[in-house]
C-alpha cells in the first residue's frame, strides 16, 4: 500500500529538487542551441562549459570570435555537435521529470535510485572534462578522482580499449 504523498516531506523535498534538474535540464536545452544557432561557437552560453574554456581549447578569445568568418565549416561542426548533446539533455530532462512526478511521488523505491544514478553519473564526466579547459583549472586530487571513476567504469563495460604494445622491429621486419 502506497502511503499519501506529502511536500513536507524528505519525498517531497526530492521530488522537488528532481522536477527542478529536469526543468534546468529542458531549459538548457533550448537556451544553450538557440543561442549557438543565432551566434556561433564563439556565443555567450559556450560550446564546451563555459566562454573561457571554449577560448582556451581553440587558441585565445579572438580565435573564438572569429571562427564563424574564418572557419564556418569548424564553427558549424562545433555547433551542430552540441544541438545533438542538447537533444540528449532535452530527452533525460522530460524523462526525469516524467519519472519524477508520476513514479517518485508514488514512492516507488527503483525510480528514485533511477533519477539519483542518472543525475549522478555526470559529475564525472564534467569534474574529468574541467582538467582540459585550462591553464591552473584543476590540478587537485578531485579531478584524479574523477578519472579514476571513469576508467574503472570503462573498463567494468569493455567500453575501454587494450592496451597494445606497439609492433617492434626485428632484422628487419615487423614482428
């Protein structure tokens, strides 16, 4: 028997809390592309987390302003690529919510560690990405951390590739 949802809550307050990240989710997803779209990779929302990286990763500000003119091809790439992330974002927003309000509110125990697992899963990829977005940015122990996660998840999944020695050459010939 499923008890009577309340707001005032610790269910409540997740509930909350969850109807907000996939809010935040959906309405990144349709700010972030529009601006890109209207602007350019050099726009005021970034391409990567943020301005300063973009410019960081691309070779300076002025580089990243005048990637549209100079490059369009790159400048479209850049953009297309992160409209095609932002579906992705659109998709697990709506999700979220959905769960959340019509799985979570009923307290159902799976959805909640679902919605958890799914928001959590990022910080990695985001704590991981910051340590190739400049200069001084991230030369803690988290970020190590964080990459440690990410290769200990890749190689639970298969999904990381084996290391192979590289051929030696032997009188001659490759062996």
């Amino acid at each position: 028997m499923v008890n009577e949802f309340r707001w005032r809550s610790w269910l409540g307050i997740s509930v909350l809390l969850f109807l907000l990240y996939g809010a935040v989710n959906v309405l990144a997803a349709i700010l972030v592309p529009a601006t890109l779209v209207a602007g350019g990779a050099g726009g005021p929302t970034g391409v990567v987390l943020d301005p300063d990286a973009d410019a960081y990763l691309v070779g300076g500000m002025q580089v990243m302003a005048a990637l549209r003119h100079d490059n369009p091809k790159l400048d479209t790439l850049l953009v297309s690529s992160m409209v095609g992330m932002c579906s992705q974002m659109m998709a697990f927003g709506i999700m979220a919510i959905a769960v959340t309000w019509f799985v979570i509110r009923r307290a159902i125990a799976w959805s909640m560690w679902a919605v958890t697992a799914a928001a959590l899963i990022q910080v990695p990829y985001y704590a991981d990405h910051i340590d190739v977005c400049g200069p001084g940015r991230s030369r803690g122990r988290r970020d190590n951390r964080a990459r440690t996660l990410l290769r200990l998840a890749a190689d639970r999944t298969g999904c990381r590739p084996n290391r192979v020695a590289p051929p030696t050459l032997v009188s001659g010939r490759m062996s």
